[in-house]
C-alpha cells in the first residue's frame, strides 16, 4: 500500500502507520486560504482493508480460491476507491485551500 502511495507522488512524512496495521495519509492543500479565521479543517475518508477468510462454496467454478478460504468482504474494492481518490486528490491538491487537508484512513 505504501509503495503504491509513493508512485502517486506521496512522500514519507505524509504516509503513516496507524494502530500496528493501519496507514494514515494526510492531504494537505496548496491553494489559496479559506476562511481567514486561522482555523485549520478536515475531512477524513476512511476504507477498511482488513478482511474476514470465509469458506467459499463454489467449488464447481474455475476462478475458485485455491487457499482454504476465501476473502469475500468487498475490501478489494474499498481499497481501489481510497486510493483512486487519494490519486486524484494528490493530483489536485492546487484546488484544496492551504488551511484544509483531507486525512484518508485505510
């Protein structure tokens, strides 16, 4: 997951371990300020990536899990949408006053 942040152009200090298996990443913004009140905001996203092994039972199908259980909690797609938009945030962040960041939480 690290790894894959960097090619979007995160650097280390934004990337941070959370509780042992999580990572923090912070989006802070580089346009203009908003809300001149010297208050700094956020928003956080947050996608699990933890999944729960459960029996698969369709054996009868080709693309069958070949390990003793499978992963079917839709976590595979939760971490394509986080890092879709910490992407396209990462690449906007010109369009995030500089007194705003967004936290994304995996």
């Amino acid at each position: 997951m690290t790894d894959t942040l960097k090619t979007f152009g995160f650097k280390d200090d934004e990337i941070k371990t959370c509780a042992g298996t999580g990572i923090t990443v912070d989006i802070r913004g580089t346009g203009p300020e908003e809300d001149k009140d010297g208050k700094v905001s956020s928003v956080a996203i947050r996608a699990d990536m933890d999944g729960l092994p459960m029996p698969e039972l369709n054996h009868d199908l080709e693309y069958k899990t070949t390990t003793d259980h499978a992963h079917m909690c839709g976590h595979d797609g939760h971490m394509v949408t986080i890092l879709g938009t910490a992407q396209v945030l990462n690449n906007n962040r010109d369009k995030i006053p500089s007194n705003k960041f967004v936290r994304l939480l995996f």
